[in-house]
C-alpha cells in the first residue's frame, strides 16, 4: 500500500488530537483562574535505512501554556482574591505534593480548612491553612489571614496564617492533568513578598471563545483534507490493481 495513506492517517489523528486540545479550552473559557493550553504541529521527516527522507509526518503537540493573563473582575466577596501581576497561590495537589492555581475563589470547608473552589487546600508557612470558628475573614494584599473571633469586638482582629504567595521563573512551570502547575524540577517554589493579592475580585480564563472557535473550524477542515488525501490513496490503489489485472 503507498504510504501516502499513513501520511494522511497521521495527519487526520494529529487534527484530532489539537481539537480536543481546543475544545478543553472553550470547556473552560468561563473556569476562574484558568490558562489556555497552546496546540502546534510540526512535522516529523521519516529517514530509511541510509537513505534520505521521503516522507513527513505531522505532529501536534502542546508547547506549552498562554501566559496572558485573564480579566479580573470585582465581585465584593471577602474571600476571592485575583494576583495582581504576574505570581501564583500554592496549594495542595490530590498527591499530597505542591501545586500552583491563579484561581483565587476561596472557600473554608466544614473541617475548617481553606480551600479553592475545586476543593484544593490552600497552603500557608507551615502548610494548609485552618480557620478557627470565625465572623469575619479578611485577606491582606500580602496574603496574610485575618480574623474576628466569635463573640468579640468588631475591632478585634486576630492573624491566623498567611498565603504561599510564589512568583517563579517564565517557563519553570508545567501543567499537570489537573490543570494545577508544577514545578518541572519537582522542588516546590520558594514564597516571593512582591506578589500582592487584590480582595473581592476573582481573574477571569484568559480563553478567547471567538479565537477558539475559529481554531477549531481551521483544525476541522484539517481533517476533512487529509480524509480527502486519503480518499485519493485509495483510488490510486485501485487504478494500479486494475492496471495490473490487464498484464
């Protein structure tokens, strides 16, 4: 069989997989915190034993993630807080291991313990923040935890802990299938005192659905053309087994 149809194969596999890749994407265009992952393709020159290549395969792959940040938008509640700039909040991930979220729609569970909305607790100097029993919660734009006792005075203020607050190198994080970031060297990042936190404002998914949805028309004719392609290797299999009938 001529290996124009594994090239077209190929190709119409890789279309596929940078549609799912765009599709999370619109799924999560309204996900608090939420960044965009980036799809490219290249191709992938076979080579023969000493021969040179003639054939190229395509490749898609995610490079990496949009680094542009979303659109912060005021909600008033005590708890959301955005990053101003560029840093990230530490959390807990499902392993027990240190993660990094921009989603800053925190919450406190029924065990006490401060979490983000997807359930991830949020870590403080000396590990996962725990609330006492409390009025009223305020954050400070340094990530410190305040609190008002039950039963006291409205000026009475009690810091409970402070939020992990890091602001690592360009390019030292990865995302995982969590859609939380890690350190690619494992080592959790050390806290940086220049991150500031906004109160009562949440950062919005930095997804553009218009541009998503014009990636995802360009990645379906992609693979209408290689189905096309692989329609042509067919019908030239079957005129060269006709032509070799007639010998």
């Amino acid at each position: 069989m001529d290996r124009m149809l594994y090239v077209a194969m190929t190709g119409a596999q890789q279309a596929l997989r940078a549609q799912s890749l765009i599709s999370h994407n619109l799924a999560n265009a309204n996900t608090t915190g939420f960044r965009q992952d980036l799809a490219d393709f290249r191709s992938m020159p076979v080579f023969g034993d000493g021969g040179l290549p003639t054939r190229a395969y395509a490749m898609a792959e995610r490079s990496g993630v949009d680094p542009t940040p979303g659109k912060v938008m005021t909600t008033g509640r005590d708890l959301d807080v955005a990053i101003q700039g560029e840093g990230w909040i530490a959390v807990q991930a499902p392993d027990g291991g240190e993660a990094y979220t921009r989603a800053g729609d925190l919450q406190v569970d029924a065990n006490g313990l401060l979490t983000t909305a997807s359930g991830h607790p949020v870590l403080g100097n000396s590990g996962p923040i725990s609330i006492p029993p409390a009025e009223k919660i305020d954050i400070g734009a340094d990530g410190t935890l305040s609190i008002r006792p039950l039963g006291t005075a409205p000026d009475n203020r009690v810091e409970v802990d402070r939020i992990k607050l890091v602001k690592p190198a360009a390019g030292d994080l990865d995302k995982d299938a969590s859609g939380l970031m890690r350190a690619k060297d494992g080592q959790p990042v050390p806290p940086d005192a220049a991150v500031r936190l906004l109160g009562g404002a949440l950062e919005s998914s930095n997804v553009n659905p218009a541009a998503a949805l014009v990636s995802m028309i360009e990645s379906a004719r992609r693979f209408e053309m290689q189905v096309k392609m692989m329609g042509v290797a067919e019908e030239n299999a079957n005129t060269t087994n006709q032509l070799l009938r007639l010998e």
